[in-house]
C-alpha cells in the first residue's frame, strides 16, 4: 500500500524497511511498480497497475492526464492537494532548513482550478507520441508510427522529440484550443510540415497564447522558415476566425532551439503587446516578457509579500531578481523608494516601463548582478535598504548573495520562492542573523506538483 506523500509529485511506501518512491500513485492506493532504481535502502519505481484505488481519488476530468505531464494530480480533489502542499512546505521547511521556525499559516487556495493560465506555448511537431497500448495495437497491424501525422499540443515529459496530439487543455481560457487547432489544420490543409526537431526543418513550430483579466488576447505564431505568402494567408485567416485576437505577431526561428530571447517577434496586427492588472496597477506584457502565469494567485501572492513587508512610507525596498518589476511596483505605494535589480536587461527595461505606465516616480531599476551591484557606492547614492524583498529562480539564492544579505543586514526580509527545498536550505544559512517570523503558501498552480511560499524574517538583534 502507498503510505505517505513525499517530494515532486511521488509517494513513498516502506517495504521491509526500504523506502520507495512511487509516481503515478497517491497514498492508499494499493498498486504494482515497476522498480527504475533499486538501491540498498530506497528504490523508485512507476505504478504499473492500480489494484485497489485510494478512496480519496476522483476521476480526471482531461483526457489527456497521465500522457501530458502538464498536470499531475488531477486524480486528487484540489483539497487533498492543498493538503500535500502544505505538507510540503513543513517538510522541506523542518527537514532542510533545520532551523527554528513559527506555525505556518495554511496555504491560500486557488478560486479557479480550471482556466487559470495566462500563458500557454503550443509546440507543432512531426513526431507524435504513441502511448504504449496503442503502439503495442499499432506494431500488431503492421503500422509503423513514422507513418503517423504530426501533433500539435505539448512535449511529452522526458521526451524532447515527441509531442502529445492534445484535443482539449483546460489550463486557459479559450479560444487557447480552438486556435492551435486552426492553425494546425490550416498547415495540414495547404501541405506545409510541422517541425521536425530531430532534422531541424519544418514549417509550424510553435504557437504562444497569452490573455488578460482585461480581456485583451495576444497571439504569436513561430515559424521555422519564412513562406511570406503562406504565413500571410495563415496570420490573415485566424484574425478572420478570431477577431478577440488584440495583437498577432510571428516570428522566425532558425535555431535549434525554441528560446525566443534572442529573437525579435514581428507585429502583424494590434500594437504589439497586451495589459494586464494587479488591483489599480497597469502592466505592459511583450511577447518576451516574463510575467506571473496565473494573474489572480498572483495577485494574492503580492498581498501576502507586501503585508510581510510592513511598510508604513518611510521604507527604501529594495526588490532583488525583480524581473519586470511587478513585485517592487505593486508594494511601491507603501514605500519612500523601491529599488529594483535584475540581471536580464530586457526585463529591466519593461520594468522601467512598467514604472513609468504607473507613474512612479520614487522607483529606479538596474540591470546586474545583486552581488557586484550592491556595494557601499550603490547604497550611498540609492539609500540603504529597510526591506529586502528576493525572489529567486528554482534554484534558490547563489552563497555569494545569501552573504551579501548578511552584509548589508536590513531589518526586514521577505523571501518569496518557487521551491521551498531551496528556501529551506537558503534560510538556514540566513539563520546566522535572521529569524523567521511568518511562513505563507501559496497555490500557484492547481492540479501541479508546484507550490509557492513567502517567508517573513526579521534581524535577531531587533
């Protein structure tokens, strides 16, 4: 039997004093595994076969589920998943960062399990994924699963060259499935191929959707080669189809790989870009910009880290990994000055952007390194910070910067992460001058392994 929830999605159950870890399964499921790793004290396994459901399971409502890596729970009611992403967060929290620690307040939930997505990125590929049952009933004809059409959905996960063929995601709000299928058939109706990322050739490669809360619908098209005649036909017939698209851009990537940063999307329709809210703040959001995926929890998020914050108007914040600068702009109102630092230029410009779209005159953002930024001139010239609000990538907080922190020692911090596992580890090394005073998840992401948490903490000697 599957005992107990742990880390990534996996369960866990003990036999004979071995821990194994188990995906595709839940806590009381009693199921078969099949064994990837098998060590001396712990193995990892697969379930193969449930043999009697955990009572707490309810049936996934996507077709795709347990194909698609999209989503990873929806076999669980979305309070039993709170319930493990709370867990989570105590876990790594108690077991990583091994640190004193107050009571953590239960996690904030999501009002919209469903069509939460602000963004969705649509890959169009030759190569199809064949789940083994039907492969199996495939190679039994005779048929070869070369010979299959392309697929337009998502990559399979652990598969960098197939892609699932998906009907219907319900991730976004539509026309999300409507105009990938469009698109889709339109390539397969003028004979252009999709992308073939093993031979790097094709014609579709992927499709970006963004929407808004404003009820503005951004749309661009990724192009392996430029067909000018084709691509004008296909941008013209889905603005025909889909007169809500509010700006449609294409870009041509010659790359092997799909990143778009060093790339430059064209505007083909619409001013090139959409706006977004969080409560009365405007944010411009380009192709290329980063921006919180779900816009509600996001909103949420920001409460909690600017209630962590407490500022009262006399505070100089300072905003570290700051991004578009969403996080520095939406606690500005409570702060003398709010200074921003981030390493990618692109989004410092939008965050300088974004600032002036608002009005905000007591903001400044710069493009660097924390560590090699912030030194005693930077403080001279910007104010020494009262608050530090960081938010990391997955990977947490580089040593080097966890230092600078310790260094410049402002009374307040508010570490908002991605990945409790490496905030816990990133708190205890902060425990040397900091204590933690509030601890608040967040649900980002219903129905996915993912969850989000805010830490308060304050200097020891205040």
């Amino acid at each position: 039997m599957v005992q107990d929830y742990a880390a990534e999605g996996k369960s866990l159950s003990r036999v004979d004093g071995k821990v194994i870890f188990i995906e595709g399964a839940v806590p009381g499921d009693i199921v078969d595994i099949r064994l990837s790793k098998n060590k001396s004290d712990w193995a990892e396994g697969q379930a193969i076969q449930i043999k009697t459901p955990s009572p707490t399971r309810v049936t996934p409502f996507c077709s795709h589920f347990g194909v698609c890596g999209g989503c990873q729970w929806q076999m669980l009611p979305y309070e039993q998943q709170l319930v493990y992403k709370q867990k989570q967060v105590t876990d790594n929290l108690q077991r990583i960062g091994r640190i004193s620690l107050p009571s953590i307040s239960p996690i904030i939930g999501a009002d919209a399990t469903t069509g939460y997505r602000n963004k969705m990125e649509y890959t169009f590929a030759t190569r199809k994924f064949i789940p083994a049952d039907e492969f199996q009933q495939m190679k039994a004809a005779g048929l070869s699963w070369e010979s299959q059409p392309g697929a337009a959905g998502f990559h399979v996960r652990g598969f960098f060259d197939r892609v699932v063929e998906i009907d219907t995601c319900y991730l976004q709000e539509e026309p999300t499935n409507q105009l990938r299928k469009a698109a889709a058939r339109f390539a397969i109706e003028e004979g252009l191929p999709f992308y073939d990322i093993k031979q790097h050739q094709g014609w579709l490669r992927n499709m970006l959707v963004r929407n808004t809360t404003t009820g503005e619908l951004m749309v661009n098209l990724v192009f392996g080669y430029e067909d000018a005649g084709a691509r004008k036909k296909l941008l013209d017939q889905l603005l025909h189809d889909f007169p809500q698209i509010t700006t449609l851009l294409y870009t041509i990537n010659t790359k092997k790989n799909d990143s778009l940063y060093d790339l430059d999307p064209k505007v083909y329709h619409g001013k090139g870009y959409i706006i977004e809210t969080l409560e009365d703040f405007r944010f411009k959001i380009s192709p290329k910009s980063f921006f919180q995926t779900n816009t509600r929890q996001a909103e949420k998020l920001y409460k909690v880290t600017r209630d962590f914050a407490e500022l009262d108007g006399s505070q100089v914040v300072y905003d570290l990994y700051c991004g578009t600068g969403s996080i520095g702009i939406f606690v500005s109102k409570g702060a003398q000055k709010v200074v921003g630092v981030e390493a990618v230029a692109d989004a410092i410009a939008d965050a300088k952007e974004n600032a002036q779209l608002n009005g905000l005159a007591h903001t400044a953002f710069f493009t660097g390194d924390v560590i090699d930024i912030c030194d005693d001139a930077f403080f001279t010239t910007h104010g020494q910070p009262d608050v530090v609000i960081t938010d990391p990538p997955r990977a947490g907080m580089h040593e080097k910067l966890v230092k600078k922190l310790l260094d410049i020692a402002a009374p307040t911090v508010v570490y908002v992460s991605c990945n409790p596992a490496t905030q816990a580890r990133d708190l205890g090394l902060l425990d040397e001058k900091y204590r933690v005073e509030k601890i608040q998840p967040v649900d980002m992401f219903p129905h996915t392994l993912h969850i989000e948490n805010v830490v308060q903490l304050k200097l020891k000697d205040q």
